[in-house]
C-alpha cells in the first residue's frame, strides 16, 4: 500500500528525469554548454518543487490515504510509519533522478548507472541485509536503509553533475 502511495512521487519525478535529459541533450547540441548545465539545475529545481509539493500532501493526509487502499488497522498504521518514512528522502530522490536525467541528455550515462548501482549494492542491500537478517530488526530498517541509500545517490550524482567534467567529455 505504501509503495502504490509513494509512485505518485516517483512518478512526477521520472518525468522530469526524461525531460532534463532532452533540454540538456538540445542545449548541448546547440553548443551552450553553460546553458545546458543551468538549465539542467533549474529543471531539478523545479522537479523538487513538486515533488515537495506532493510530499507534504501526502504527510499530511498520510492517514486518510492509506484508509482509502485498506480498511485493516495494523495496514493503515504501517503504511503511515512507512509513509513518513520514506517521503524524508523524496526530495533527495528527486534530485538524484532529475540531475541524472540532465547526465544521460548529454551522453553521461555510464556514470549515472554506476553511481546508482553503488547506493543500491553498497548501501542499500548491504545495510537491509545487516539489519533484517543478522540483527533481526524489522522492517523499518529496511526503509532507512532505502532513506541512506537515496542520500548516497543522489550526493553521487550531484558531485558528478557540478563537477562539470561531463561537459568536456561532449563530442
């Protein structure tokens, strides 16, 4: 029930990946390096908005929401845990997905791949693992580990996408 929630975030999200890799990838065709970097934060920018947006809307109507998808009790109430959970790192997400899609429009997608690869096999997996299985916590583990991988990523793909070194390496 969470995730069917939270895919309203990543959706918006996605969408701004796939058009920051189409307005970097034209800017860059058109040999405007320094607006093709600027316009790829200005539509992050704009990406976290929304997405911050709709984080605080569903925080805030976390309860009524997951009543909607289930009328079990112990669902609702994991489902919220979950909710407030998970959406502490949307915005980080966010940021990751969408400077990510500015790296891919300009060719860069080794990187992005590699850097999401990490967070997910050196963070995420690792840590829920650790957690789970050899510490017996529950679940809520699980989604912090999520939480910090996120944040890995998207610092990952921020550092790569300021350090601009994916400009040179165009054509």
């Amino acid at each position: 029930v969470g995730l069917r929630i939270e895919s309203v975030i990543y959706l918006p999200a996605f969408a701004f990946n796939m058009a920051n890799a189409v307005v970097v990838g034209n800017v860059l065709g058109e040999g405007k390096e320094k607006d093709a970097f600027r316009s790829g934060l200005v539509t992050a920018w704009i990406g976290v908005g929304m997405v911050m947006t709709l984080v605080i809307t569903v925080v805030l109507n976390a309860r009524w929401i997951a009543s909607l998808l289930s009328s079990d009790a112990k669902v609702i109430q994991e489902c919220v845990k979950y909710i407030y959970i998970s959406m502490i790192s949307e915005p980080f997400m966010a940021w990751g997905v969408i400077l990510g899609g500015g790296l891919s429009g300009a060719g860069d997608t080794k990187s992005v791949m590699t850097r999401v690869a990490l967070s997910l096999w050196l963070v995420r997996i690792p840590l829920a693992y650790l957690f789970v299985v050899l510490l017996g916590f529950g679940a809520v583990s699980v989604w912090w580990s999520m939480n910090l991988s996120q944040f890995l990523q998207a610092f990952l793909i921020t550092k790569r996408y300021l350090n601009r070194t994916w400009l040179k390496n165009i054509g």
